[in-house]
C-alpha cells in the first residue's frame, strides 16, 4: 500500500509537535505551579481579671469537625499558638488555670485570614 507524501508530512509534523510537548509538565488551568499552603495559624495571650498575662495556663483547641483536642501550655508571657491549622474546619477554645476558666471562642472556616490572634480571659 502506497502512502501519499501528504500523510508522511501530517506524522512528521505530528511527531515532531507532540514530543517537545511530552517533556512538560501539564498544563493546570487556574492553578499556580506553586503548592498552596491551605492552613493557618492561631495565635494569641491568656489574661486574668486584671488583665495580667497568664503563665501556664491550659489552651484547648477543639476541631468542631473531628471533636480531636489539641492542648498548649502558655508561655510566661501567657501567650500561645497553634500552628497548621485547617481552613475548612472550625474551631473553638478556651483556657484553664486554677480551677478558673476563659469563655469559649470560636475559630470560623468562614474565617480566611492566615495568621489569625485570638486573646483569652480567664475569669
């Protein structure tokens, strides 16, 4: 069977295309090529009635979704942080010390802000 000069070009032409296109990466359509961080982190200070910072205070940081508890112990400056948070998720929290306790707060998934600062009460 005898091949025209036409469909040798057509192949030829396609060989020659597809290759340089097989050596890169696909293309992703509204996506940056950079990975995309989709966490957050919470930070903030545990006060006492007398708006003094808290050392050793418990922070309780409860995933709304999974009900998981996450604990901190703040920092003599009565501060604490959670780091890598879930954005899709919310949260809530509250402190400890002495048999006393702060309001709960909630951490929103609506809430988009990356580094988000959250102080606690104790009362």
């Amino acid at each position: 069977m005898r091949r025209s000069a036409s469909y040798v070009a057509v192949v030829l032409a396609l060989v020659l295309f597809a290759a340089p296109l097989s050596r890169s990466s696909p293309v992703q359509f509204g996506h940056s090529k950079e990975p995309q961080d989709h966490t957050r982190t919470l930070t903030g200070h545990v006060y006492n009635a007398r708006e003094a910072p808290v050392a050793k205070a418990i922070v309780y940081l409860k995933n709304t979704k999974s009900l998981a508890v996450k604990t901190y112990i703040s920092d003599p400056d009565g501060s604490f942080h959670f780091p890598a948070l879930s954005q899709t998720v919310d949260y809530e929290l509250y402190a400890e010390h002495d048999g006393a306790r702060s309001d709960t707060k909630t951490l929103s998934a609506f809430d988009n802000r990356k580094l988000v600062n959250i102080n606690l009460r104790i009362k």
